[in-house]
C-alpha cells in the first residue's frame, strides 16, 4: 500500500491544533490557580479553617481518583438532566481544569511543604503574618521547586486534553478523526497528529526548561538536584 | 526595664520543658544563657517573641504585656530581633533583600529607604560587598551575619540569639562573635544562648544558668565562674570548660 498525505489537511489540522493549544493552556493557568489554593488549604488550613483541609482533601481525592474521561462525561452528559447545558469547549474547559487542579495541588504541596521550616519561623520573627510569609518566603520557593512536576503534568495535559474530541470538541484529535473517517486515510491522518503532538511536547520541554534555568537560585533545589 | 519574664511554663506532651522562669533585662545589657543542652533555653528563647506560645507566664516588653492575647503580635515580633542557630536566611533572597524584606514589608519602607538602610546595616556587618550573593554562595559565618542585619534593620528594642555560632565551623566563629561583641558594646539589648563561655565572661552583664526547664543560678560573669553558689553551676561549667577550653 502507499502512504497518501495531503496538504489540503492542514488548515483543519491547525484549527485543531490551536483549540488544543488554547484547551492545554488555559486548563493549566486555571489549574495552577485553583491547584495552589487547594495545597495552601492542604498545608496550612488549621484550627477554624480545618473544614478548608477536609475540602480541599476530599477535592483532590475525588479527582485524583476518578477518570478524567468520567468527569468529561459527567460534565457534559450528565449535567444537562441538572438543566444545566454546557458547550462542549465549556464542558472540556471544565473537565481538564478540575482534573489537572487535583494533580498540581499535589505537586504544590509537595513543592510547599519541602521548604524548610526554619524559612517560615525566620519571616514569622521579623513580623510578617503568615500570610505575608506564604506570598514573600514560601510562595517564591515552592513554585520554582514545582517547576519540574508541573513541566510534567503540562506534558500530559497537552495529550490528555485529546479526549475531548468525545464531546464534539474539534481540537487536534478531533479534525483528525473528521478527516480521518472523510478520505479513510486513518493511518496517514494520525501519523501526522502524532508528529503535531510531538513537536508540542518538544517545544513545552524546551521552553520550561529554559523558565526552569532562568528562574534558578542557587541553593534552592529539590534533594538529588543540581 | 526593657523585657520582663514571669514564671513561664511550657510542655510538649509528658516533658515539662519551661517550669517556672522568670528574669529580666534592662535596656543596653547582655544577659548569656548558658546549660546543658535540652533545658529549655531555646523554648525560652522562641516563647519570648512567642514563635512558641507559652502555657502559662507572662512576658512585658516596656510594660507592654505581650503575651496577651489582645496584642497584635506581628507588630511585637518586629520589635524583637531573632538569630536563628542555623540562621534561617530566606533561600531565594539575595543578602540585601534578605535585609530589605521586612523593612518594605513589615515596617513599610520605601524601595530606596530599604536599600539604603539594607546597605548601612550589611556594611555594619562587613559584608557591603555581599549584598548581590544568595545564602548558599555565602560561609555559614557570612550567612550569620547576614541576619544579623537583618535583625539590625528593624531597630530592634532587643535581639534574641539562639545559638548563633553552634552550627558554625570552629574557624568561622569569630567573625560572627565579634560582629556581637560591637553590637553590645554599641549599647544593643541582648540575649543571648551560646556554649561560647569566652564571650559570655567578656561580654555578659549577667549570666543565667538553666538546667532542666528551670534558672538554676544567675549573677555577673565573676561571681558565676569564680564563686558558682550551686553545686550544679560548677558541675556544668567544669564540664564546658573541657569540652571548648578555658577562654572559648
């Protein structure tokens, strides 16, 4: 057999390729937002803020434990008998930010809770509150050190984000599938998707490789790294 | 009289770590702690500026009772400097925003107020050629000194030191000692845990030995090396005294 590639796929290919784009980018800020409220209230909600800690934990838990492709469904599928009817880029939105949210919270706990704890005890003696101390001492520290976990989740949310073609969303997977099923030119069409997806991952690497450089302090480091 | 204790008491589960101390220090005078080590004198230390709550006691600063509850805390703490035995400079900070930090954001100063009061106290110090490094390019005695002017820079009514030069290597303790010796001769109110017995007789008003939660004995340097009034004073400084000789 002969392999048939042709140009006329790339205008769809790229539509799809910037809605994955803007899915993975947005679901990532939205869930680094969400995922560092959810590890403060992990790490610091005490006394009467503890039910904060069981909400956040029972957050993370649930998303963390169910399949992002349930929660998509669910959203999408099984709001609407809430009456509550969802668009199916609102509904992938929804469904990547609230899956990728319980993962960087664990990534920024960990980040959060490996500074040291001499560095909040120092900033609590000069007199800041302890929210000052989070924002200018531990804040700072924490997401440098959360930089390599979260290159890691980027890389697989930039995939991951693919099962939203299921709900009718055309990102990369889903022009790929129309295009694929119009000129049965499956193996073709997904080859060169395939290609697209990895010369994604490439450039994210690359680019939060360098963020990771330029971001560097010395001394400051998760054990085992230079 | 700048800081008063009352009978303060603290335990961590079964152990009774503070049973009672109380003192005081009047303003400009050095006061050492000296005993062995797990009495209490770093709890001591960390309930007077309450990074640790006491139990029980009270603690004035200027008849100002801080260890009610009413206090804003925060504003009493920037009143106190802490030096921290393994000094605890903020990691991702160079030297002069380490200094700079709580004077922009505790006491409000400008961006150019701080730095240029950030540079006074690091030259203070002798490390106004530092004020670009970040803490792991720093010695341990450079890192000291460092919050050191940290705690300089907020015009402290008292600095609290906790074992400033115990995680210091043997050839780096004197820089930092002597950075202290000016500091209590420049007239700053001190206190001060340390093994350093040669800086304690120099440099001491007073010396207060604690053992087991408790002040055992305290009086000028003289009567206490001299003429110890309590068999375990003499116990315990015979003991120091081999372990980091005569002078320190």
């Amino acid at each position: 057999m002969t392999l048939v590639f042709r140009w006329a796929w790339l205008p769809r290919l790229t539509q799809g390729l910037a809605l994955t784009l803007e899915l993975t980018a947005l679901s990532m800020a939205l869930g680094a937002v969400l995922g560092v409220m959810l590890a403060l209230a992990r790490v610091y909600a005490k006394g009467p803020l503890l039910p904060f800690y069981g909400l956040a934990s029972a957050y993370v838990h649930f998303f963390r434990g169910t399949p992002l492709l349930v929660q998509l469904m669910a959203l999408y599928y099984g709001l609407p008998s809430l009456g509550i009817k969802l668009h199916p880029f609102t509904a992938g939105l929804l469904a990547l930010t609230l899956n990728t949210a319980a993962y960087q919270a664990e990534y920024f706990r960990g980040a959060i809770q490996s500074v040291k704890s001499g560095q909040m005890l120092a900033a609590r003696a000069l007199g800041l509150t302890r929210l000052q101390a989070i924002r200018y001492v531990i804040l700072p520290q924490a997401l440098r050190l959360a930089i390599p976990p979260w290159s890691n989740e980027l890389v697989y949310m930039l995939k991951g984000s693919a099962v939203v073609y299921l709900v009718g969303v055309l990102d990369l997977m889903g022009q790929a599938k129309t295009i694929a099923a119009r000129e049965f030119r499956n193996f073709e069409v997904y080859i060169v998707v395939a290609l697209f997806y990895l010369a994604l991952v490439f450039v994210f690497t690359v680019v939060l490789r360098w963020v990771e450089r330029r971001t560097h302090i010395p001394g400051l480091a998760l054990p085992g790294r230079a | 009289m700048l800081l008063r204790v009352e009978n303060l008491h603290k335990r961590y589960g079964k152990e009774e770590v503070l049973r009672g101390v109380s003192f005081s220090l009047e303003k400009g005078e050095t006061k050492v702690i000296i005993g062995p080590s797990g009495t209490g004198k770093s709890t001591l230390l960390r309930c007077i500026n309450r990074l640790t709550e006491p139990d029980r006691g009270r603690v004035f600063l200027e008849d100002v009772e801080i260890t009610s509850p009413r206090v804003n805390i925060n504003k009493i703490r920037a009143q106190i400097g802490f030096v921290f035995q393994d000094f605890n400079l903020f990691t991702h900070l160079t030297a002069l925003d380490n200094v700079r930090l709580g004077l922009i954001r505790v006491k409000g100063l400008s961006k150019r107020e701080a730095t240029q009061r950030a540079l006074q106290e690091l030259a203070r110090v002798g490390l106004a050629d530092k004020a670009k490094a970040y803490p792991a390019e720093l010695s341990g005695g450079q890192q000291q000194r460092v919050s050191i002017a940290r705690a300089l820079a907020m015009d402290p009514k008292l600095i609290l030191f906790d074992e400033p030069t115990s995680a210091l290597d043997p050839e780096l303790i004197g820089e930092v000692l002597s950075v202290m010796v000016e500091l209590a001769k420049s007239g700053m109110t001190m206190l001060v845990v340390t093994h350093e017995m040669g800086f304690a007789r120099s440099v001491a008003d007073e010396i207060i030995f604690m053992e087991k939660g408790v002040i055992v004995e305290q009086g000028p340097p003289e009567q206490l090396f001299k003429r110890p009034q309590h068999p375990r004073t003499a116990e315990f400084l015979r003991r120091i005294t081999e372990l980091y000789g005569g002078e320190g």
